[in-house]
C-alpha cells in the first residue's frame, strides 16, 4: 500500500519516466540501450515506491509506555541540553532511517500537542550530531495525562527536502497514530524528562509502533 505522502510524486515520476521511454523509443529504436533506459526507469520507480510504502501494523494499547515513533536504528540514546522549548537537559533517543525504512512517523504516546514548530534549515548527513539542530526539521512536544512531555524532532536527511507534520498545537493524540512523514532519508530524536528509563540502546533495531522506548510504569 502507498501512503498519500508518495502519491503527486510517484505520479509525476512515472509520467516524466514513460515520457522519457516513448522518446528514448522513438530517437533509438528498440534495441539494448531504449532496453536497458526502461529497465532502470522500472528499478527507479519501484526503488521510489519503497520509500512511500504504508505497513498495516495494529495499533498499540496505551499501557503507559512510549513506542518507537519510527523504523530505522538507534544511532544515539544520551543527556543532551536541549535548548529549544525545554533548555535544559533531557534523556535523548536518535533513531536513524535509511532508505530501505518505512517513512512514516507515528506518535510515540498518548496526550495532546503542547507545542509546534517547523524550522526551513539545511541538509547535512542525518547521522551527524549538528542535523539535530541545524538540518530542516519540525518538533512537535505531547503532554501526557501526568504531565511529562516529550519532545519529538523530524529532522530531514541529506536527501530530504520536506518533513511532514499533521497534529496542530493543542490537538489531542493517541499512541500509535500517524505523526507525520519524512521523505528520502532521515531521523527522529526524542527528549524524554530527565531521569527517564531508557529501554533501547545504540546499534538497536528500532521498529515503529512496535519497540518500547521507555515504560512509565517501571
């Protein structure tokens, strides 16, 4: 299944691909090179659709636990001084998304949007420590029922150019629903309160609605 993210531009690909297959046809003829031009131009779209692919995965029951808000690895789990929103110090969870990931991001807990800010930025290598803080990337903050919050940064990758964030300050969210999309390559960081139990390490799989971040109840 493709998420909507992906449908204007796997539209507009594939349209600019068979226009350049029908030219490709008619200035060379059919022969090993218009062959082997249709042949990478099928590769490419499908490679494209992979990074739109929408799972279907169960929701997770709200247990009082923070859940994976994205495929990938987890590059970083650290104490980092947070200046944005926060400014002070705050458990961190980077995890990283390669091209072969789902592109989705999924909201990591249940509560409401405190806070939400895009920033322009640049387009550095993701899993450099400065794309946190300098590359294009939207944060929203969700406040649970207790009061802890938790800060979660898209941050778009050297490939990206358009971090996707649907939930608005003030909106209500539940654990496991579509947070947003990254397209082409990424990361998300998380600032969880100081003290917070980390359950995930570094060199970690991370999974999507699936992996367990931290449990509040432990």
């Amino acid at each position: 299944m493709i998420h909507k993210e992906g449908i204007k531009t796997l539209t507009a690909l594939g349209i600019f691909l068979i226009t350049t297959n029908i030219a490709a046809t008619f200035l060379l003829g059919t022969n090993w090179l218009s062959h082997s031009i249709l042949l990478l131009s099928l590769a490419g779209f499908l490679g494209a659709g992979l990074f739109f692919r929408k799972p279907q995965r169960e929701k997770p029951a709200d247990l009082g636990q923070v859940i994976a808000p994205a495929d990938g690895v987890v590059i970083k789990v650290d104490r980092i001084f947070v200046e944005e929103y926060f400014n002070d110090y705050r458990q961190r969870v980077s995890i990283f998304m390669s091209g072969r990931d789902v592109h989705i991001n999924w909201v990591p807990l249940t509560g409401h949007i405190t806070y939400q800010r895009y920033n322009p930025g640049r387009h550095f290598l993701a899993k450099l420590p400065k794309s946190s803080d300098l590359n294009e990337r939207s944060c929203v903050v969700i406040k649970d029922q207790a009061g802890r919050e938790v800060m979660v940064r898209q941050i778009a990758g050297i490939m990206a150019r358009r971090v996707v964030t649907y939930p608005n300050p003030g909106e209500a969210v539940a654990i496991g629903a579509e947070l947003g999309f990254i397209k082409f390559g990424s990361r998300v960081d998380l600032f969880f309160p100081p003290g917070t139990n980390i359950k995930v390490s570094q060199g970690q799989k991370s999974r999507g609605q699936k992996t367990i971040l931290t449990d509040w109840n432990s």
